[in-house]
C-alpha cells in the first residue's frame, strides 16, 4: 500500500515507522531531495525513506524504529545525546552514519562492526 507524506508517495511501512519517529521527536521532519545534517528531513526515492535526520532532539539512544526503515542508507542524528549504538542490525543498505555532537566512544565495537560491514561511521 502507498501512503502520502507532504505530497510524497511513501510505502506503508515506512509511512508507519515515520509517524513513529514524528512523534518521538515530536517534530514533523521535511522532505527533502538532499539531506540536512542540520535539520529533520527525510529524503524520499523509490517510495522508500533513504536518508534521515534528525538533529538536535535530545535522543539519548538510536531509536528502534529506524530499524524498520529498511531502505535506509544514511542516518544522521547529530547532535544529540546519544552515548551507545545499538538498533541498526536490521539495516542492510546501511552506508553512512552521522553521529558528531554525542556522546559515542570512537572505540566503540559497534562502530568497528558498522565500519566492517562497510559502513562509514562520522563521529
């Protein structure tokens, strides 16, 4: 099933997860064509959400949700309070992860995992 998001043509899935994610930020995020690290905004193709922001919300972990956003290739949740990694095994198509202005050690094994798997970290 199609659903619409601020005019976009989103699957239901990810139409789902992203009223989740809305209502854990409390904040509507933009569709965007490029991605913000600076702001909420989401990047729409195919119907699926492929990039994610969300800047400077208070979130003290990565919310699980994003996990059912399969179609996910960045995620940028700078500027947060953020201090472990954890929730993204479910993200196949994982390629970037923003995460500067949290609390995440470089030494992290999480971050070692992702970056094994191909994934660049920025911390």
């Amino acid at each position: 099933m199609i659903m619409k998001y601020k005019g976009r043509k989103i699957i239901y899935d990810d139409y789902q997860a992203l009223q989740s994610v809305i209502e854990l930020i409390n904040k509507k995020l933009r569709v965007s064509d490029e991605l913000k690290l600076t702001d909420c905004n989401i990047v729409i193709r195919d119907n699926r959400i492929t990039e994610l922001s969300i800047y400077d919300r208070g979130l003290t972990s990565i919310p699980e949700v994003l996990n059912k956003l399969t179609g996910l290739e960045i995620i940028g949740l700078q500027c947060n309070k953020i201090s472990e990694i954890s929730g993204l095994d479910g993200l196949i198509k994982l390629s970037g992860l923003f995460l500067g202005g949290n609390n995440i050690n470089p030494n992290d094994s999480k971050i070692r995992e992702l970056m094994n798997k191909g994934v660049t970290v920025y911390i």
